[in-house]
C-alpha cells in the first residue's frame, strides 16, 4: 500500500531541461521515505534497488535534454525496471510494484516514442513473468500471471491512449503555432497596407486638389522614405534622349534640398540602373558621380529603387535610401514595387488631371486662355485690386473683315491667322498678365498693376506689331482695340463692358485703332504721341 500511495504523487511531465528528472525525484523520495517504514528489508536487494535508481538519475541529469537519445533511455528504462525487480525481491509482495512498472511506459509515451514504448511494454512484461517461471514460490505465486497480464494490458492500452493524446496535442500546438504566425502575417500585411493607404491618400489628395506637379513628386518622396524608414526618399524623371534624369521630388530626414540634382543614366547608381534594366534594384551602397557633392550631406548606406511605368513607358523611378548600418526589410523591395505600381496610377492621374484641365482652360486652336478662364481671372484681378487699391486695366482686340478670310481662304487659313495673332499678342504681354481668345476673332489682354494710359500703350504696341507683319496667304491685316480700367470702373462686368464700348467706337469710326473709355466720355481715340506726351480725352 505504501509504494501505491507513492505512485499516486507522481506526474509525469516532461517540458523543459531537467524537467524529466522531476517525476523520477519525485517517486525516489517518496517510495525509498515509505520503504523505511516496512519490516523485513533484505538489505542487498534494496541496496541494489537503490544503487540502480541513483544510475537512472544520474543518467538523466548527464543528458539534461528534453529528448535524450535512444541508448540513454533505454539504459534508464533498464536500470528503473531491474531496481523495480530488486525492490520486490527485497522487500517482499508488497502491492504496488505493478504500478511503478507504469512508469517508463508513461515516460516513452509522453515523448512519443512508440519504439520506447514497446521496450517499455515488454520489460514491464519481463519483470512480472520471468520471475514467475524462474523462481516461483510463494515470493513469485502463479496467480501472478493473471494480475501481470491485466497489468500489461492496462499498459498498452494507456500507452497508446497517451501516444495519441499528446500526439493531438503537439497537433494543436502546431496548429495554433501556423495560426498565429499566420495571423501576424495578415496584421503585418494590414499594416503595411494601411500606412500605404494612408500615404496614398495624401498623395490621392494632392492630385485632386490640382496641386503643382513638385508638389506631387515631393509628397510621393516623402511618404516612400517615411514607409520604410529611408533617410532619402526621391522620384526621378528620365530624360532617354539627354542621358541624365532629374529629382523632380526629393525628400531628407535632414531637411536638405536635392530636388532639381541630377542623376547620370549612364552611372551605377540605383536610379540609373532602374533605367538600365527596367527593373527593382536593390544595392548596397547609393553612389552617383552626378550626386556626390549631395551625398556628402548624408551617410548612406544601402538603397531601394523601382521603376515607374505609366502608359507602358518607363517614365522614370522612385527610390529610398538608408541610412549606413541600417537594416533593410526582407520585404522592403516587394513592398516598394507594389507601392511604386501606385504611384504611377497616382502621376499617370495627375498627368491626366492637368491635361484635362489645361484643355478645359485652353483655347483649342491658339493655345491661349479661353473664354472661361479669362472670365475667372478677370473677376479675382478685380477682387485683388480692389482690395489692395491696385490699378487694373483690360484691352480688347478684333481682327478687322477677318470674315473675309475665311470666305476666300478657307477656315484653315483663318486659323492659321488666329494662331499667329496669338503668338504677337503673347510676345507682347509680361509675366502676371493673361492674354486670352474670348471669341471668335476677339482676343482679351488682362493687365494688372496698369493704368489706363499705360494699357492704352501696350494695346497700341500689340496692334501695330500685327499689323506691321503680312499673315502668310491671307496678307495684311488690320486689328481694332478698346481699353478700359479700374480707374473708372469698379466691377469685373463693369471692365469688360468699358472695354467693349470702346472696341465697338474703334471699330465704327473706322477700324485699324485704339479707343479708350471713361466714365465722363464716351469712347475716344487717342494718338500714340499724344498718349505720351500726357493722358488727353479727344471728343
């Protein structure tokens, strides 16, 4: 009864390094505490039980692994059922042997061992029969074969039991393993996917707001460094024909300018041998004989480049560059492919967005601001000058019987006039004024910071430098002009009906001139001397 109690206290368990000797310590102490409390010990058995007990201990603690090799547990197993022989031999049929027998078999099936397990099975066996055929007597009864057949037949069966138990278990364990690494991965994956976004949107954001095109280039810079980690973002345009690209978008965790540099295509660097191979590159170090004065400004290490393709054409690259000794992701050069598939959907929308509305704010035939345009920028010229107390004046221009043109030339020649009259109206205006076709052989000039004298010069200018030069087949042609300005008139509607007058004066009292209008006269010319010499209303 003693030695089963024993039993009852162990659990076997096998984990960590050493944890297999917690069991074995366990049953030692207790079985060899309980057996000082029995009577009639042969002494030489037990010593040699408790001999074999200390091998198997020793044994255990010499391998200290979670899974020793085969010899050492058989060796053990051995030692444990031959110190389990003794103990009976030297103590006597005291219940309970059996159940120690239980041990290794528990042992081996823990770890999985189906080889083990049969060697534990079959020892198990050998200890409980041998005995019965070679000694017998009263120590070694026949009725032991029933009892140690049952015994062994609990043995298999909870062997095998506990073999598909932990089988399932580590099944779980794995499972639960691939699920979490497979849920890191979608978290990872989502991460990565939403600070895309989110760097997308941002970029998505600047080409809906119509944003210039450097600050596009600039923003997509940004958000590459920012998303691995760079020290240099940048967005490279190639130019094939010249040999060299251009950053047109730079970005430096140091706040230095490398927008405007430019990149040899011809070079090693990351950039250029995108161009070179149409490609992903990915490089060790980030040179460029063009950019070494830029790189002094940073310690660099490896770089990361993909190609930009929009259209089916290589339009240029988009890059991220790391500081020196920094680690580059495993994953960064898929990721930087991926994201540089977007950004070319983003510049091919910009591109797109900008073509669409310089077409919506272009004159097809002459390339000048049209009619909508000029309409926008006359009411905030207004707006603007009224507000800071600005002089403001607008010329209109028509072309004199440009019917007849079409009717003999044909509307192509016509055309063709109304190009070149753009072109010498557009000579003629400075930076910060608009020229525009506002009809169909009416032109508009928008002229801040001009006063009315001043603007009636600059119409009288742009009307004889059209007239001074023949048109090709359609001949010489003559221009009529109206002036007006803020001077006398307030609103945007104002202006333009001033203007109008004017142009409606020059045209009936003879055409080929320049009318000005005020508010305390109708529409006058004004000879170009004249006009120099000192601002004079002529009735």
């Amino acid at each position: 009864m003693p030695l089963q109690r024993s039993v009852m206290t162990v659990r076997v368990l096998h984990t960590r390094r050493g944890a297999q000797l917690v069991p074995y310590a366990v049953c030692f102490a207790v079985t060899w505490g309980l057996l000082g409390l029995e009577a009639r010990v042969r002494v030489g058995e037990v010593a040699a039980a408790f001999a074999l007990q200390v091998l198997v201990g020793v044994l255990l603690v010499i391998t200290g692994r979670e899974d020793p090799s085969p010899w050492v547990a058989v060796v053990a197993m051995v030692a444990f059922l031959a110190s389990v022989t003794f103990l009976r031999d030297g103590v006597g049929p005291t219940p309970g042997y059996g159940s120690l027998l239980l041990l290794p078999v528990i042992w081996s099936a823990l770890r999985r061992r189906r080889g083990q397990l049969a060697f534990a099975i079959a020892g198990a066996a050998a200890v409980l029969f041998v005995p019965i055929v070679a000694i017998g007597g009263t120590h070694y009864p026949p009725s032991g074969w029933r009892s140690g057949t049952l015994l062994i037949v609990i043995a298999a069966v909870l062997g095998v039991a506990v073999v598909e138990l932990v089988d399932r278990f580590h099944s779980l364990i794995e499972d639960r393993g691939r699920l979490q690494v497979a849920v890191e991965r979608q978290r990872d994956e989502a991460t990565e996917m939403l600070a895309s976004q989110n760097a997308l949107r941002e970029i998505a954001t600047l080409v809906a707001t119509g944003e210039q095109p450097g600050a596009l280039f600039r923003a997509v810079a940004e958000q590459i460094a920012k998303l691995f980690d760079g020290t240099l973002g940048g967005v490279v345009r190639f130019d094939g024909p010249s040999g060299v690209g251009e950053i047109v978008g730079g970005w430096s965790a140091t706040g230095s300018e490398i927008t405007g540099q430019s990149v040899d295509l011809a070079g090693t660097s990351v950039a250029a041998r995108v161009y070179q191979t149409g490609g992903l590159v990915q490089a060790a170090a980030y040179n460029d004989r063009l950019l070494e004065p830029i790189l002094e400004l940073f310690d660099l290490g490896g770089a990361l480049c993909t190609p930009i393709v929009i259209g089916g054409r290589l339009w240029g690259s988009a890059g991220v560059a790391f500081a020196a000794g920094a680690r580059i992701p495993s994953d960064a050069g898929e990721r930087l492919a991926r994201f540089g598939e977007l950004v070319a959907v983003a510049i091919a929308n910009a591109e797109a967005w900008k073509a669409v509305t310089h077409q919506a704010a272009t004159d097809p035939v002459t390339g000048l601001a049209n009619h909508r345009t000029f309409h926008e920028r006359l009411n905030l010229e207004v707006a603007r000058a009224a507000r800071h107390g600005r002089a403001l004046s607008l010329a209109l221009f028509d072309l004199d019987h440009f019917k007849e043109v079409n009717d003999t030339h044909g509307h192509q020649t016509g055309d063709d006039v109304l190009i070149a009259v753009a072109q010498r109206l557009g000579a003629i205006g400075r930076t910060g004024e608009l020229v525009a076709r506002i009809g169909g052989e009416e032109f508009a000039w928008l002229m801040p910071e001009t006063t009315q004298d001043g603007a009636y010069l600059a119409a009288e200018r742009a009307r004889r430098a059209i007239e001074a030069t023949p048109f090709e087949v359609a001949g010489a042609l003559t221009i009529s002009a109206g002036v007006s300005s803020n001077q006398h008139e307030s609103t945007a509607r104002e202006l333009l009906e001033a203007a109008d007058r004017a142009l409606y004066s020059a045209k009936h009292n003879g055409r080929s001139m320049t009318f000005i209008h005020t508010q305390d006269a109708p529409p006058h010319a004004r000879s170009l001397a004249r006009a120099v010499a000192g601002p004079t209303t002529v009735s």
